[in-house]
C-alpha cells in the first residue's frame, strides 16, 4: 500500500474514487476499448462469451447470461420461473429498491420481511412467517446485502419446505462465499449480479448478469434477454432487449482480472477500520447501544468460512446524531452515504400494500441509524486514518452533546 505524506487535515476522502481506480488500469483497457471498436462487433460476439464463461467459473456456476443491468437480471430470472401478475415473491424490505421493483415490473406482488440487526440481511424467521399470511407466494428473493451472504442454508431450507425457488439478488456481492465457501449466485435456482460503476465489479456504464446451473433455465434466459427470440425472428414468447454491450464485456474482463486483489483491499480496509472503532469503545452491530459502549456499531464480520467483500461498510449510530454524524464528516471532506433512508415497505409507491410504519421495525430503525463509509481498495493509509479519527471523535462530540 502506498504511504501517503498529506497531514491529515488536507486530506479528503471521496465515498468511492473511480477515477483513482482507472488510473491504475488506463494501459489495461485502452487497448481493448480500441479492439473492440476495430472489430465493430457491438452486440454478442466474442466478449460477451468470454465473459460469460469467466463468470460461470469464478461463480462456482455451469451457466451466466450476460445482461444489461442487474434489475433486468432480477426480472429475467424471475420471467424465467413464470412468475407473473397474482404471483407473489418474498424479498427484504431494507435493500435497494430494484429487488422489488423488479418483482412489480412483472405484475406481481412483493412481500417485505424484515432484516437482521447484525448483518442487515433477510430474517428467516420473518421470511418463515410471511408464508402465513400471503397466498401465491412463488419465490424468496434474498439479496447479500453490502456483499455479505445472507443465510442461504435457512433460505434454502424454507423454499423447500414451502415448495418455492430461491433466487439470490446478488448485485452486491460478486465472489461473496457462505459459510461452507459457496460463491453466492450458485445455491439457489439462479443468481443476479450488477455491474454498476459504483460495484465491486463495475463496468463503464450499465449491465448485469445472471447465473444458474439448470440448463433449461439458462437457455430460456438467453432467449428472453433477446425479445424471447429463436431462432432469429421467432418468437414463442414475448422477452425484453437486454443485452449486454461487447465494450462493457471486454472492460469487464480486464476488471475481473484485479477483483479478488480489490475485495482483498476492501477486507484490509474494512479490518482496520473495527480494529480502530474497537479500540475506541465500539461494538459491533447487532449489539444494542448502552451506557458501557461508544454508540457506534461496525460490521459484523463474516462468520468462519465466508468471505464479504465489503461492496459497502456500514458503521451505525443512534438515530439522533445520524445526520450530525454524516455532517461532521462531511466538513472533514469525508463523504458517506445512507443505504437506505427509506425501507421498501414504506415507499410511496407500494402504499397500496398497506405496510403500517413500526410493521417491520429492524428495517425501519437500520434505515435511520446507518452510515457507509468510504471501503474501496485504492483508499491510502492517511485517508483510513482521517475517517477513523473523524468518525470516532464526531459520535464522541455527538453523545457527550446529549448527555
Ligand atoms: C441489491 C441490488 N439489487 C439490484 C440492483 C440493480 O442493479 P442495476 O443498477 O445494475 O440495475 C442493485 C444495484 O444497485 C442492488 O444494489
């Protein structure tokens, strides 16, 4: 890691620092933008295959199907398991709002559950009881929030037991492993990854892509990414157009070659960071705030045998400093950010689905105690320091101005 020399008030300390990042790969990637331009092959092609086979082995799948982002990866998967208008698919509350938008998009019903305290993930004793009260549910939709696993052994078990497939929303956690060091995207019927800039594995633009290892599946997904189409202008159903460009695929190869080294990076950054917060009193998350503790809670990390990557760090603070916090950071030219303000449930537009506030309460509190803090792999040892420092002694100034 490279030493930096700036006193720590000069520093700053960007949320995520892409350009940085393509500093580092500009000889690496010039050429292949070059080279696909030359061949003028825009759509399919050579890229996108490589890519794709890539992706199978790094994701412990037979199959991945190159799209053009991960919320259509959501819905080709879910397209793919016939779930239609009347259906209904369990997916957190607390997560982005594509996962269940994508289930609308569809006609059908997303039902919220609520998420732990410590990972943030789907509850399986939430998910176990929405069986109970919504008929037509057709799949369970978990994702591996922040790029740690959600408990797939439970996930797995209450779709067998309810008889219902298990997708796995994985747009934030690609080469995220469980506990029994399974990739993520590989255990349940098919898996959905994003390649948005801001991922771990980011692209120059839009995509996505989805993996499986049922052949049938596989081969329907490649038909409805392309208006369900084959052969060429035969349409048995109707599917959407979502590709993937051959640019984004050629990028992405070079990318893929550095992502294990940049997840190695984050867990560094991620590591120094609760072994600072530690130092100064924090606990971590999932541990209820008391008098004994600094209130501030970090990551939990992953258990023996898996593998976060950490697409995002998320600290947590009482809800009455939340701000003040994010502030004091802000004026230390830290950025940050809040994953997510709002829990699905309570958005506006799924209003007619009648969530009452304080229905699903570990949603609602995370969404206005959680913080992300810068992670990425290029951050230098003055900029971790400056976060640490600033973090610690803002909640420090916020709780004692509470007292
Ligand atoms: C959990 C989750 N699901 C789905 C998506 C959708 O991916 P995309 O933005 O590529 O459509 C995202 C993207 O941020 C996400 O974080």
């Amino acid at each position: 890691m490279p030493t930096a020399t700036a006193s720590a008030s000069a520093v700053t300390v960007p949320l995520l620092d892409l350009k940085a990042q393509y500093a580092t790969l500009r000889a690496e990637i010039e050429p292949v933008i070059k080279e696909v331009i030359e061949s003028q092959y825009f759509i399919g092609g050579p890229h996108i295959e490589q890519l794709e086979r890539e992706t199978a082995t790094y994701c412990q799948t037979r199959y991945a199907i190159g799209c053009a982002n991960g919320s259509d990866a959501i819905l080709l998967a879910l397209q793919a398991l016939d779930i239609k208008a009347g259906d209904a698919v369990i997916c957190p509350s607390y997560t982005f709002f594509a996962t269940a938008g994508s289930v609308h998009r569809l006609g059908a019903t997303p039902v919220f559950v609520d998420c732990e305290d410590s990972t943030y993930n789907i509850c399986p004793e939430s998910t176990r009881a929405a069986f109970c009260c919504h008929k037509n549910i057709k799949a369970i939709l978990p994702v591996h929030l922040f790029g740690q696993a959600a408990d797939l052994d439970a996930m797995l078990a209450i779709g067998k037991e309810f008889g219902v497939a298990v997708v796995e929303d994985a747009a934030q956690a690609i080469g995220t492993e469980d506990a029994h060091g399974q990739r993520v995207g590989s255990r349940g019927v098919i898996g959905t990854f994003s390649y948005f800039p801001s991922k771990n594995l980011g692209g120059f633009g839009d995509g996505g892509i989805i993996t499986t290892n049922d052949e049938a599946l596989a081969q329907r997904m490649k038909r409805l990414r392309n208006h369900g189409m084959e052969p060429k202008y035969y349409h048995d159903e109707v599917g959407i157009n979502s590709r993937l460009d051959a640019l984004q695929a050629a990028i992405l190869l070079v990318k893929m070659r550095h992502l294990d080294a940049w997840s190695s990076g984050r867990q560094r950054n991620a590591a120094f960071y609760g072994e600072a917060f530690a130092a100064a009193g924090a606990r971590v998350s999932g541990t209820a705030f008391d008098r004994d503790s600094l209130p501030l809670r970090t990551p939990k990390p992953a258990v023996k045998g898996a593998r976060h990557i950490y697409n995002q760090y998320t600290i947590r603070v009482p809800a009455y400093m939340r701000d003040a916090v994010r502030q004091d950071l802000a004026e230390r030219k830290i950025g940050s950010e809040i994953y997510y303000p709002v829990p699905l449930h309570l958005q506006k537009c799924f209003a007619s689905l009648n969530y009452a506030k304080g229905s699903l309460p570990r949603a609602e509190q995370a969404a206005l105690e959680t913080i992300a803090l810068p992670i990425y792999a290029d951050l230098l040892p003055a900029q971790l320091q400056h976060v640490t420092t600033s973090v610690i002694e803002s909640v420090r100034m916020r709780a004692t101005n509470a007292q």
